[in-house]
C-alpha cells in the first residue's frame, strides 16, 4: 500500500532549553516524514517575544544537529515555505486575521486589562471558571472599524459558538468531545499586532502544507478551540497526534523542573545540550526516548536508521512514560559497542583532549577494542585512558603496595619486573606475559600481587584495561620510566 508523503514539523518556541520532551517530539516528527518519504521541518514560535531567551534558538539549531535529526527546512536554511520564525510572518497573520473578522469568526476586542481584570474576579466570587464576558462581541462591525481608525487599543478574539459541541479527533485517544460554551473566546491576535500559539500555528501549519500535527499533550486542552479555528477557515484538518507525557523517575506525578536538578546532581540531565558533555551519544539518547511513547513490535536497539524503518505512528502510545535513566545508561552503553573502532575514536577523542591530553591518534585506535566494553557514557574513556596520553601517572603510594606485602616487599618486585622487561626489546603482549608469569611461579607470589604492582606502576590506578596490552600501548621506555618511578616511590615510604 503506498502510504502519501507526510509533512510534519517541530515548532519549538525559543523560551528555554531544549529538553528530552522536545527531542522525543521532533523524532517523532522527523520519523514520520522519512519513513513516508516526506519532508520534517522546523519552526520557531517567538511571537510571545517577552519570553524569547537569547541563545534558545540556536540550542534548538544546535541540538536537533547533533541529535540527527536534520531539517528539510527550517529558519537557519529557508526553503519554500518560509520564513520559519513566526516573528517574521505578522503579514500572513494579518490576512488571516482579516478573513476570520469578515466570516464573522473573529471580532475585535477593546476591553482594557483592568475591565477584564475586574471581571476575573467578580467570576471567581461566583465561582464561575474564569472567560471572557463577550463584552465586544456584540459590537457592530462598523462601530468596530470606527474605534480601531481612531486608534484604539484592541485584541482580535475567535468567535467561540456558544452552543452545541465540538468533536476533535486524536490519531491516538480518538475523538475528544468537548461542550462549546465551555470554550473561552480566546484571543487570536495581541495588541502587539502579533498572533498568539493559536492563531499562528494553525496558519502556519495550514500555508505549509503540514499533514500531521505531531506536538505535545499540553495542548490537548486547547485542542477543540484549534479544530475549531481550523473548521472557521474551512480548511482540511491534519492529523492530530498528540503525545503522552514524561513522569518522574518514581512514576507519581509529571516531571517538574526540579526533577531536572535532581537529575543533574546523579549526572543525569533532561537537556539536550548537557548530553553530550555528560558523555550519552545520539543513538543512546534518541533510542531512549523513542521507546518512551513507542511501542516497538521487534528488538528495542535501532539507531536512526532502522527507527525509520519500523516507525508507524499507529504504534506510538497516549499513556505516560516515566523517566528512567538506568535505561538511558543501558541504551547508550548499547549503541557505544555498536560503534566502528574508527567512529567511536572520534567520538571519544574531545573527552581526552578537553582535559587537556594530547591525543595521538594512532594511540586512541589501539585503545579503543581494549575500553569499549567498560563505556557506558563517553566520558568514562577518561577513567580507562588517560593514562595513556600523560607524562607521568603519578600513583597513590598506598595504592603500589601489594596485597598482603609491604613496601619494601612490593619495591623489590618492581625491580625484578623492570629487570624482566628491560631485557626484552620491545614490550608486547607476546614477549612479557611469559617471563613474568615464570617470575611469579618462581617467586611463590600470586599472580595479582606481580600484575597488581605493575599495573598500578604503569597506568597509575587500580582498575585498568588489560595489563599487557596496555603496556605494549603505552610503550617500553615510558612503561620502564614509571616502574622506576614506582620503585623510587616504594623506597621511600
Ligand atoms: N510552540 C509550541 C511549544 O513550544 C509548539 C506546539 C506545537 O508543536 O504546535 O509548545
């Protein structure tokens, strides 16, 4: 069956970082496009200019990049629908606006926020859900068109019937039945000259041809009043798919800004922009958040790629996802042994050289195969590696003793180690596991107490990849310069 090409959007408004809520949205989106061989493009929604933080904009530019999830069109890189920020559409609104006021859909408003303060609060001593009184409503088209050419200061309001109902139907909860004298006659058009969300995104998302409203379930409130808007201009309505929400970790309650500190503090974070410092690649995130609304029929570890391919929004799920970063960590550990020695060298090389290493590349290929196991965020190939590109390791005295020996003890095997390996050639795997294994069967020692010296000798910790195939990376002179270190070390305590 071919399926028609579906165009979608993320229409982010630039207020505050963008977080895993956003990313999951704009994947769905992006995966809806490409899976039916349309078009995924991005919108900014700046028009509440009073909330529109410097720098926003970019991190969603930034973020969707890093992410893999690649525009078609967007306000960085124009296409045929543009402009893509809404600040830059008033024109388009205006003509819009303008046919909903003569269909009789809209009306223009004049009441002051002190009158419409006052009413607030005379509805809330009745206890009557706060509206608007539909005051200007009854104003004559005229009388209307008159106050505005003397410049008065006015609002543009939908015209909400105020009988009946309205039916508005979710791809995912099906249709949503709402009684029309319990919408308000929102406001369409600001004093600034600028739409609000509910005008601006059903015209934009109408002129741009978008076939699938993918976004968030906070807007399944105003939801009837956007069908409503919609149906006034008489135009198609598009698929309306509306997410399930995040709960915190525990699963009681929606995530609130301050689970997102909570998370910080366990080196965790819901904004995408902290990702990749904290070391989670792409693949771990996006594949974490996609099944955090998705059910997947078949395997749960896919990468971009293979989501496109098994992508269908008929398996995308209303119910709630609660948050649960043990996952985040599995599926990024996940993906890091998925990757190419080549690729995931690339990827770990700015965790060294952040830190202010010299990274030699031929180096990080070679250690590679030998930390990728032990990963579950990038940034763990510090704890693994950094040995590799220092001077000098600098070990814990304490840390050089052996088991169940003492310094002096510990520091003669050192010197045998050293002797050992200073007759061979070179240091590899092949040429020093044996003679030393052959010291330790002669000495009477175990094997941990010998390899446990050394080990911390030449990687400067207790924990580390493979002994000998990290000293053959690290190399003979610099493997016998920090024995001799450690011997020195050992004498004198
Ligand atoms: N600007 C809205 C928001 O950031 C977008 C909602 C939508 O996708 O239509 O929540």
């Amino acid at each position: 069956m071919s399926v028609k090409p579906a165009r979608t959007r993320f229409a982010p408004s630039p207020t505050g970082h963008l977080h895993l809520g956003g990313a999951r949205t704009a994947l769905y989106a992006y995966l809806l496009a490409k899976k039916t061989g349309g078009q995924f493009l991005l919108r900014i929604e700046d028009t509440d200019v009073s909330r529109t933080v410097p720098g926003a904009e970019q991190e969603i530019f930034d973020g969707l990049r890093w992410l893999g999830l690649n525009y078609d069109e967007g306000p960085d890189i124009g296409g045929p629908y543009g402009p893509y920020r809404q600040t830059e559409r008033r024109e388009i609104y205006h003509k819009y606006i303008d046919i909903l006021v003569k269909s009789g859909h809209a009306y223009p408003c004049f009441c002051t926020p002190e009158r419409l303060d006052a009413v607030r609060q005379e509805q809330q001593k009745l206890k009557v859900n706060p509206h608007y009184d539909g005051t200007c409503r009854a104003l004559s088209q005229d009388e209307a068109a008159r106050r505005i050419a003397n410049g008065e200061k006015h609002v543009v309001r939908f015209k909400m019937a105020q009988e009946g109902v309205t039916v508005a139907h979710d791809h995912l909860r099906g249709d949503i039945t709402l009684e029309n004298k319990q919408l308000n006659d929102q406001v369409l058009l600001k004093t600034d000259g600028l739409p609000t969300y509910h005008l601006a995104a059903m015209v934009d998302d109408h002129e741009m041809g978008i076939t699938h409203v993918v976004r968030g379930s906070e807007w399944l409130g105003t939801f009837p009043l956007h069908v409503n808007i919609v149906r006034a201009f008489g135009w198609e309505e598009p698929t309306w798919v509306h997410l399930s929400v995040f709960l915190k970790p525990s699963g009681k309650g929606k995530l609130s800004k301050r689970d997102s500190v909570d998370a910080n503090k366990d080196g965790y974070s819901v904004f995408i922009k902290d990702m990749q410092d904290l070391g989670f690649t792409p693949e771990g995130v996006l594949n974490w958040g996609a099944l955090m609304g998705w059910g997947v029929p078949e395997g749960d570890v896919m990468n971009l790629e293979q989501m496109v391919e098994r992508f269908s929004i008929d398996s995308l799920t209303p119910s709630p996802a609660a948050i649960n970063f043990q996952k985040l960590d599995h599926f990024n550990a996940t993906h890091i042994r998925l990757f190419t020695t080549e690729d995931l060298a690339a990827r770990l090389k700015p965790y060294f050289t952040r830190e202010g290493l010299n990274v030699n590349d031929d180096t990080l290929l070679k250690i590679v195969p030998l930390i990728r196991e032990r990963l579950v965020t990038l940034d763990d190939c510090l704890a693994f590696g950094a040995f590799f590109f220092k001077e000098d390791v600098n070990p814990n005295p304490e840390d050089l003793i052996a088991k169940g020996l003492d310094a002096k003890q510990s520091a003669q095997i050192a010197q045998r180690a050293y002797q050992i390996l200073e007759e061979q050639p070179t240091i590899s795997h092949e040429r020093c596991e044996p003679p030393l294994r052959a010291y330790v069967e002669e000495s009477g020692l175990n094997a941990n107490q010998v390899f446990g010296i050394l080990r911390v000798a030449t990687t400067g910790q207790k924990v580390s990849p493979p002994l000998f195939e990290s000293m053959e990376i690290i190399g003979r002179e610099k493997c016998l310069a920090r024995i001799k270190n450690a011997i020195e070390v050992l004498e004198k305590i």
